[in-house]
C-alpha cells in the first residue's frame, strides 16, 4: 500500500468519493448523492484529491458543472481499498 492509499485512508470522506466516483465521470451534486456526503463537504474533498494527483477535473474552466474523474493514480488507490 503506498502513502496515497494511506492518505485518502485516513478520512473517510476521501474514501467515499473515490468510491462514488468509481469508473463514471460526475459532477459533484452526483458524487454527494452517491457518497452519502453533504455537498458542502464535496468541494474540499475534491480540492484535496486532485492536490493528490487523485482526481482530476475535465473542465476546470466552467463555474458550474464541472466533471470528476479519477485519475491513473486515483484507479490504483481505489482498487488498493477494495
């Protein structure tokens, strides 16, 4: 298990939006309504997974509707989860 693993271990809110995320692209209205995590909460969360190289935003340029997804590293932590 590597320290991006253990990372996203530590909060329970990061491992629940990898898993929200999984293989699907979302917004994160969807990642909320999956993970169980107020959306409030979300935006912090993916703040702090894409500083981790976790997830990554499609289209950082729009105000509202922005995708998630998760990135190579972000497979590989989430497959170390399960």
């Amino acid at each position: 298990m590597n320290d991006k693993s253990k990372y996203v271990k530590r909060s329970s809110y990061r491992v629940k939006v990898l898993k929200a995320i999984g293989d699907d692209v979302k917004i994160p209205t969807e990642i909320a309504n999956d993970s169980g995590i107020l959306r409030n909460h979300i935006s912090n969360v993916l703040r702090e997974l894409k500083e981790q190289d976790l997830v990554e935003c499609l289209n950082p340029q729009s105000r509202k509707g922005r995708l998630y997804r998760l990135s190579k590293e972000g497979f590989e932590v989430l497959e170390d989860l399960e």
